[in-house]
C-alpha cells in the first residue's frame, strides 16, 4: 500500500500572528486557532497548512505530513528508515514517522479507524 498524497504541512513559527497573516494574505483561510498559538488554514481543497508558535531559542521547522487511509494496512517498503511506529495522536489520528535520504522526518498520518 503506497501513501494516498500530501496532507498538509507543518510549520513552526517564532511569531503565530504575523505567520497565519502572512498565509492569509497568501489566499490561505483560517480553519481553526488554538489559544496557545497555533491553528490551521487552508486554501480549497489542497494541502493544509497547520501553524505552531515556538520559543525563539527554537529554529523554525517545516515537515511534510502525507496520508494513508489505513494505518493496519500501511507497510513501509524495507528500505524506509521509519523513525517511530504508527500512534494515536492526542489531536485524533495515528502518525508515523520516517527519515528520507536526506535526514528529513516526514509525518505519514491515517485515522484512528484505520
């Protein structure tokens, strides 16, 4: 079974307020806000972008989050460096973690029913 596409993507930011206008000024639309500073937006049908406000002694990150519709079903091909296992998230999904050849970590999320 192969990934279904991109979900979204994961941004840190030193600045929640200036990012998610930022986005909004780019077309992207306000899904939801936390109120510890972050949120998400979306443009159509795409990708999501999700926001998360980080101390300034943290470097700002970016990570790509694909999808699977079954989490039980997924097997990673051999050669994928998977960094940690599916797992129940606090925010309603299973998430896994891998490293491609470069070192980045990419999300591959799927629902709790799969």
């Amino acid at each position: 079974m192969a990934i279904d596409g991109i979900e979204g993507i994961f941004l840190s930011t030193h600045n929640w307020g200036r990012a998610a206008k930022f986005y909004k000024a780019l077309g992207f639309e306000l899904d939801f806000a936390t109120d510890h500073g972050s949120g998400m937006l979306r443009r159509g049908d795409g990708p999501y972008l999700f926001l998360a406000e980080v101390p300034k002694n943290q470097e700002p990150q970016m990570q790509l989050i694909l999808s699977v519709a079954n989490a039980d079903a997924f097997q990673p091909d051999a050669s994928i460096d998977v960094v940690t296992p599916f797992e129940e998230t606090h925010y309603g999904k299973k998430e896994m973690t891998v490293r491609d050849p470069d070192g980045r970590v990419l999300s591959i999320q799927a629902p709790l029913a799969g």
